[in-house]
C-alpha cells in the first residue's frame, strides 16, 4: 500500500492542496487518520477517481 500526504495527493489528483483539505473536512474523499495525520492510499484514490466519472448519454437519448 502506497499512502501519499496531502500534498502528494495533491500533485496526483492535479488539485490545489484546499480542495484536498476541504474534500476530507467534508468527508468526499477517501483518507486515512492516524493521529493527527492524514494520508491517502493511492490505489484508493485511483478507485475514487474513476467513480467520479460522468459518461456520456447514448446519442439515441437525446
């Protein structure tokens, strides 16, 4: 298991070190806690990114 810091995952995730910050305060994303400290597991991160994936209607919907 591969934990990333705020940070890290930061520069995985190409988003500014607040929105990490704020996502964790507000539970969006998933972390880990030990102690005072707060780390990532990448493999869970890559699992979250891919579930906030919007595909495309059908075009028969439209």
């Amino acid at each position: 298991m591969e934990l990333l810091t705020i940070k890290e995952a930061s520069a995985f995730l190409k988003m500014k070190e607040s929105w990490i910050r704020s996502a964790v305060f507000k539970r969006d994303i998933p972390y880990i806690k030990m102690g005072a400290l707060i780390r990532f597991n990448k493999n869970e991160l890559h699992q979250w990114l891919e579930r906030q994936t919007i595909l495309p209607r059908r075009s028969s919907e439209w």
